[in-house]
C-alpha cells in the first residue's frame, strides 16, 4: 500500500517510477538500470534499509546516488543512524504530498548539479591530458648523444600539465649542443602554456645564433639568446607577470666547453673525479623587466664529469613531515658518483621517490645531466636518453 501510494504521488508530480517488493530487488533494479533517486524504507524484507543502504555506499559506482529514507516518526533514531550512513534526506510516514514534492525536487535539484560539475570535471580533464600530450610533444623525443658523450633527462609534472621543460638540440651546424632546463613561475595551465613560448623562444633564437656563417664567440651568442628572449618575453607579455628561471648552454663536444648563462635559475653542479662546482646565476629570471643585464661564463668539462641541472622541484621534495629533501642531501648524492648520465639521473629519482613516500608531490621535477666519457668507460651509448613520465 505504501509502494502504490508513493508511486501514485510521485507519478502525478511528473516522475517516472519503478518499485521494488524488497532490499535484494532494489539492488537488482539498480544495477542493472540507471535511476536519479532511491525512495527507501527501512523495515523491508529480505533485506532492510540499512543493508541495502550500506551496500549502496560501499560502491564506487553508486556510492553517490541520492537516497531519501522512509520512515514512520517514531523511527527517528534509525533515520539518524541513515543519515550518518550516507542517507540524503528522510520523509515520514504517512507521506505529506506538499514535503513529498520539496525534498524530492530539492534532492533531484541537487543531483543534476553534481551531474553537471562531474561532466564538466571529466571535460576538463580531458583538456588537461590533451594539453599533457601537446606539451609532451614540446620535449625532444630523442636527445643527441654526441660521440664520447651521454646526454640524458627526466621528466615528472606533479599536474597534468606543467611549468618546467628541458631541451637539448644540435646548432652550428651540429658542431655544438644546445641544453636548456627551466622552471616557469606559478602552476597549472597558464603555466605551461608560457613554458611553450618560452622553449619556442629559446631554441629558436639559440639556432638563429649560431648559424652558420656567424663568427661571433659562444659567449656573445648565447648571451643574444637569453637577451632576446627575455625582452621578448617582458615587452609582448608583460602584463601576464610570467616569467621563467632558466639554465641556458652550449657545449663543443670536441673541447668539453660548456658556455652557459644562469638565469635566476637553481645553480647546476659539475660533478666527478674534481671537487664539484656550482653554476651559480649569472642575471634575472627571464621575462621580469626589459633590458636586464645577463652574463655568460664559461666551464669546461674533463674526461669523467658531469653537468647535473635540475628544477626545485628536486630539493622541494617534501616527506611525510613537511621536511624538505634539500641541497646538501641532493649533493651528497651527487658526490657518489655514478657510471653514466642516465644512471645518476636513476639515483636522484629513486632517492627522492624514497624521501618523499607517502606525501603529495607539489612541484614538477626536472633533470637534465650531461657526461664526458673517461678511459675505461663503456663506449656506445644508447642513443636517445630522454626520459620522461
């Protein structure tokens, strides 16, 4: 009787109705047909309310299907307990038509804007991984390798979508290797849609520089590079108040010279047989003000070193108690040594996995090391090296 005169009401106020004689076919009905509400009675057969209300809420898939429990007015401790359970709303027995009409509209209402923010959640993330793929593809898939040379780099957004990049491509003619690690200031979308322009800019410019036919020291060059985008960067964009720490260098394979210019960027460590060496920054973050002043230096590698640069998204690792991985960790590390590029990128990667176990990454991490080979070492890298997740 009171199936039929809920049914009845509901139907008059426009709903369409299914019933189901207990708990075990109301699960039944429900799995095997979509439905925006569950009216449901606490005294059933077979299975009472609670039972089929708690398998409701033990799965993933109908754990948020609204659930309005019946109950008669002296059951106010059970419809208490329903609540707690995960219940929607509750409506007494016998049924008022006028607070019928308003909890199930208003638990209807409800549904449908839940309804629309998950369809438009899973639309946004689908924008979001198609920016992840188009800004995957911004990245080399392959890196040059150079021949007594290892040139390797990793690659973990803490988003879908992120602020750091690297890069690594042939210029002058494939005579000298361009290598760039950068971290654009902020998170998220706008983030990595300046990180485009930005590793647009610089290697574009960086080729435009040490094209064939120009004599001009490596210094002059990269320092026209770094120059131009940055002035690029602050008149076109200023009013985004975007801008990028960078690591920016070219190195001669054939002499080990690595030129480079810092930009406000976390200084890289040339690491090895020798005591390592930081590269400190040599000027701003790109992209700040026009006309800021760069400097370009000058390192050159021995047989067995290595250039190590990274994002902060390195040190900034964080464990379980909000402590950072930090640089003197990240050297120590660094002072072991390792076999090849690819190897010590493995090493801080795995460290920092380790370090960080069971707490949310907030920042994108980057690494890009390069290698001169030694005596003894094994010869005939793989050629690629890049890696990236």
């Amino acid at each position: 009787m009171n199936r039929d005169l809920l049914s009845r009401r509901l139907q008059q106020q426009g709903h369409t109705v299914s019933r189901a004689e207990n708990g075990r076919r109301a699960l039944e009905m429900i799995a095997a047909e979509e439905f925006d509400l569950v009216l449901l009675d606490i005294m059933m057969p077979d299975l009472d309310g609670y039972a089929v209300l708690e398998r409701l809420r033990a799965d993933k898939v109908l754990d948020r299907l609204p659930v309005i429990m019946i109950s008669a007015v002296t059951e106010l401790e059970s419809v208490v307990r329903c609540i707690e359970m995960g219940a929607t709303d509750y409506l007494p027995k016998p049924f008022n038509t006028v607070l019928l009409r308003a909890r199930v509209g208003a638990t209807l209402e409800k549904k449908r804007l839940r309804d629309r923010e998950r369809l438009w959640a899973r639309s946004l993330e689908r924008e979001l991984e198609i920016g992840r793929e188009i800004q995957q593809s911004f990245l080399p898939e392959e890196l040059p390798q150079p021949a007594g040379w290892e040139i390797a780099a990793t690659f973990q957004p803490a988003r879908q979508v992120a602020g750091d990049f690297y890069d690594a491509f042939p210029v002058a003619g494939g005579s000298r290797i361009g290598l760039v690690v950068a971290d654009v200031c902020d998170k998220g979308v706008g983030a990595a849609l300046f990180m485009a322009l930005f590793r647009s800019l610089l290697r574009a410019f960086t080729e435009r520089a040490f094209a064939a036919g120009d004599a001009a020291a490596d210094g002059s060059r990269l320092l026209s590079t770094v120059v131009a985008t940055n002035d690029y960067i602050a008149r076109t964009h200023g009013r985004s108040n975007m801008f990028a720490t960078a690591f920016v260098a070219v190195l001669d394979p054939k002499t080990g010279s690595v030129v480079w210019v810092n930009a406000g960027h976390e200084a890289p460590v040339v690491c090895g047989p020798a005591p390592a060496v930081r590269l400190a920054p040599t000027g701003p973050a790109l992209g700040m003000m026009p006309d800021m002043k760069f400097a370009a230096r000058e390192t050159v590698l021995a047989p067995g070193q290595t250039l190590f640069a990274f994002t902060d998204g390195v040190t900034d690792a964080k464990d379980r108690s909000g402590r950072f991985f930090s640089e003197e960790r990240l050297l120590t590390l660094l002072s072991e040594g390792a076999p090849s590029a690819a190897a010590l990128l493995a090493a801080v990667e795995s460290s920092v996995a380790s370090y960080s176990a069971g707490s949310e990454r907030s920042d994108d991490i980057t690494m890009l090391a390069v290698r001169r080979a030694q005596a003894g070492d094994r010869q005939g890298f793989v050629a690629g090296g890049a890696a990236s997740s």
